[in-house]
C-alpha cells in the first residue's frame, strides 16, 4: 500500500470534512470534525480518503462522498445484508458486488445456513484500509466462507450469466459506491439483466440506490422502474444512517420469483443470530418498506 | 416588528449556514446554502434568523437551531399532530404549547372533530415572522376554531390545572425549541405533571424530544423515565427530517389511561383529511414506534 500523502484533500477546511454534491444535493452540507488525516491519495479507481473523527470513529471516504463511519455503520451493513437473506428461504451462495471494506461480508457469515460468500472488489487498496482502519468490518474477510476476487463486478457477473458450469447465486448484494465514479454501470438496466442471469430462479438481490426519498426522488422513481423492466417483483426500502446527507439511504430490493413477499421475513433470527445483530430485526425488516404517503405514490409513480 | 439587522449571525459564514452543538452533537455540522437573509435579531427570548437557503425553501432558526425549512417541515408538523390525534379516539379540545409558527396548527384542524385549539406562544415574534415569512405554515393561525395565547405555557397550564372551573385537554402537542433556550422547563418531571392536571383522564399528550436515537441516547432513556414517573404509558416515536442534525427527530408521548395502545391509531382518516396529509398515513404511525433493536433496549432501559 502506498505511504498516504501529507497534503488533505479539498473536502477538508479549518479542521472539518464537509461532503456537499452540486449535482445529487445541491445547498446541503454534511461536516464532520477531522482529529487525523490517515491516509489520503488516488487508487486506480478513485480518491480515497480515511480520516480519524473526533466522535464518529473512523471513515472512509471515497471521492468526497462518506462510505462509513464506524459509529454507524451497522446500519446500512446490516440492512443491505439481512433483509435480502432473510426475505430468502434459504440462502446458501452469496455474492457481494462492491463492499471492500468487508462490512457486508461480517453479516452475511451471521447467517448459518449461508455456505459460501465470493466478494467482487474492484479496488484492492480499499480491502487493504480497511483491514488497516476499519478492523471491526474488515473483520470478516478471511472468514473460511469468504472468497476474495479482486475484479470489476459488472465482468465477473457476465461470466457467471454466460457459463452454463457456474452455480448460480441465491442472493446478489451490491454494496458500490455512488454512479459517479467506478460504480456507473452499477446503475442501469444491463446490470440489473446481468444480475437476472446470476441468479438462482428463487433468487434475491439488493442494491444502495445512492439516493433517499428526501433528495432526488425522480432519479429513485427511475431506477425502480429500471429493475421492474428486469424483475416484475421490486421494491424499495431504506435504512437510517445519520451521516449519509439526509440521514437515510435507500435499497432496492428485487426477486426473480414474483410471488415472493419481499417485505416479509421468510425465516426468523436465531437467538444466536438476533444477539449478533444491533439494528435488524424481524419488526425493522417490514417497517424499512413503508414511506410517507408522498413518497410512496413518486417512488412507485408508473407515468 | 422590528427590522432586521444587517448583520447576520456567526452561524453564517461564506454564504452558508452551520448547525453545530458542541453540547448535543459534537464533532458534526448541517449547513444550508443562504440566499438572503431575510431576519435576523434578538428578540425578548432568543436568537430568531430567518433565511431563503438555496433549495430548501425559507429557514427558521432559533437560537442557532434549525426549527424547520419550508421543504420538509411537514414531516414534522404532520408527525407530532396526527400521531396523537388518530391515537385519540374523539379529540375535541387541543392545546399546542410553542408552534407559533403555525404549522401545528395547520395539522390539527385537518381533523374534523377537533372543536377547539388553543396555540400558546411567548415570543409574538415567531408568530408575525412566520406570517410574513412562513405563509404555508401560519396559513391556519386565523382559523375559526383557534385561540392565540401569548403567554409563558409552563405558567398558562399551571393554571389549567389548578382551576376546577376551567375544561380539560383531550390532546397537548409540546412543539417547543430545544431545552437550552426559553424551552427548558419543558423536559422536567414538573412539565409532565402540569400537563397530566390539564388533561382529561383519556387525555393523550405529545413533545418533541429534542434528541434521537443517534445524538444522546441515554438523555432520551433519562426523558423517557421522566415521563413514565408520572405517564406510566409512555412511548416514543420518531419522524424523519433531512435538515435535523442525524436526519430524524423523537417525540415522546404519553397516555393517561395506561391500556390504550398508543401505536396503533384508534380512527382511520377519511379519504378527505388523507388527501391533506403528505407524511401521514396509518401504516407510518406504527411505524414510527419501531426502533432497531439497539436503539429500542436503550431507549427503554429501567436500569
């Protein structure tokens, strides 16, 4: 890994990090107060950023948008995680597409009935960091269930679709970055198609939609309708996440299976599951599907 | 009313607005983009800037807080109002202390069996600022069925209480600034008790609690014992708001009669009042009740 670079990045003045997007959130800015630039620099793919935070632990950036903090992580990893593999009957291949920093990966091995994880990162500097500074997510990584590819998902989901010898996937977790950067392609109608062909016929997946219902509604309202040009059976749901802009984050969740009641847990936690978990639980599973009654009628709005 | 100052406050810098609290949130910022300042001054009581923000529509501020931006104020307004009133089976007689801005207001007579509202305001600055300023949300200040009292509430309910001549309450919405300004005594065991005298014995009552789950939860824990030493039925909710620092605000509320259950709505809105809320609906009411599971041990610990 390369020596971090002595000089900060842009997105940080006088002591505090500030995430502001004149494209995806105009005239907001979140701030966050910085005791220590750990690492700063440009991989391959993107500008990453690590910094020590004077009450939120530490983050991880990647280009100017926060990733995570370790205060409040939980949050999306467990959301993003358990409630595609609980909406599942019995998950037991997982694919995560994204996800470097091994957050997901440390709930998806919760699950006993899961055998096998395979992990698609594009950046390996990111694994890297984070077992350097994210040690209670990246904790996971070498779990003997876990299989790293250090490869670009949108590929590595072409050869699975197109090789009749490939065992498919019961549930496909895309844990990327926002569409601006190495993540674009993670937002169309051909990733949606390509991850149709990845999975089992019963199979689930879920995505970060990178937006809420409080930012760009009409960007949701289409993506939602791009995944139902794949998978009739489509939903949208969301976790609170107090330093992602707005303080929430969507998902979009889709089953191959139209009759699958997504909002629905197919199975239970164990205790021994339920003790491992700090936000999920059966409850939050069908609250995160329901919206403020405006936001449900733009979300599903077929015009 | 008095004309603004030129000046604008410190928490304006570079065109931009900061929230920070090295007391409730250290270490986090929310900024909105200023267009004008179009208020700024000391009142009796506290600091009051009004401002147009760039995408967020007119901003109040008070004493360096965001009270609400033209936006997403529903999500509150609509929050603290119908929670209560729909947990009522027949509320007639409703008091809201604080609000002067009007928005509660502007909920409450949505329900066609409210009679009566009593709005009780101290500072008169915050009520002709919103009319000048907040139109959408001083719209009902006027309204036939309401009465403004420009009066202490801790001092008005006081009196309620000890005069046997004067009707109860069947609801009493707190919509005060946070407990560090002229608000203060509205988080004590003694505001709780007032409000218990001023209601009737089916009486339900609902205040914001300044905190969420993710700032300071065990202060949120200690409001919760402070109701329930008098309130022994007492729950809290939620509302999601973008511009509050952590992207939701809790709300405390309380049942004199200890078997209703406040989570569940004892009268369905008619397709008209459905029509005039944009947050609201039944399903978001129990919803708002459902916290993840760390959050939900901590909130309600009795240790």
């Amino acid at each position: 890994m390369s020596v971090p670079q002595a000089n900060g990045p842009k997105s940080i003045k006088n002591g505090w990090f500030t995430e502001i997007s004149d494209k995806h959130f105009p005239g907001q800015g979140l701030s966050l107060k910085v005791d220590e630039v750990l690492y700063y620099a440009h991989s391959e793919f993107q500008e990453i950023l690590v910094f020590k935070s004077s009450n939120w632990g530490n983050v991880l950036v990647l280009d100017g948008i926060i990733q995570c903090t370790e205060r409040d992580e939980f949050a999306y990893q467990e959301m993003i995680s358990h409630v595609p593999l609980f909406a599942h009957h019995n998950p037991k291949r997982v694919l995560v597409i994204g996800g470097g920093d091994g957050g997901v990966i440390r709930e998806v091995v919760k699950h006993s009935c899961v055998e096998s994880v395979s992990l698609v990162e594009i950046d390996s500097t990111v694994i890297e960091l984070a077992k350097q500074y994210l040690p209670n997510m990246s904790c996971a990584l070498y779990h003997e269930k876990v299989t790293i590819h250090l490869r670009d998902g949108y590929q590595y989901l072409r050869e699975v679709g197109s090789n009749p010898q490939q065992d498919k996937y019961d549930v496909i977790i895309t844990d990327s970055s926002d569409p601006d950067g190495p993540a674009e392609a993670f937002f169309q109608r051909e990733y949606f198609q390509l991850m149709n062909d990845a999975l089992k016929d019963d199979g689930i997946l879920i995505a970060q939609a990178s937006e809420n219902v409080w930012l760009d509604i009409n960007y949701l309202s289409r993506l939602v309708k791009t995944a139902r040009s794949v998978f009739e059976n489509t939903r949208y749901c969301y976790t609170t996440v107090p330093t992602y802009t707005s303080g929430q984050l969507g998902l979009i969740i889709c089953a191959k299976d139209s009759k699958v009641n997504l909002t629905k847990p197919q199975r239970t936690p164990s205790s021994e599951e339920q003790q491992l978990m700090r936000y999920y639980n059966p409850q939050i599973h069908y609250t995160s599907f329901i919206l403020p009654t405006w936001a449900d009628t733009l979300v599903y709005d077929t015009n």
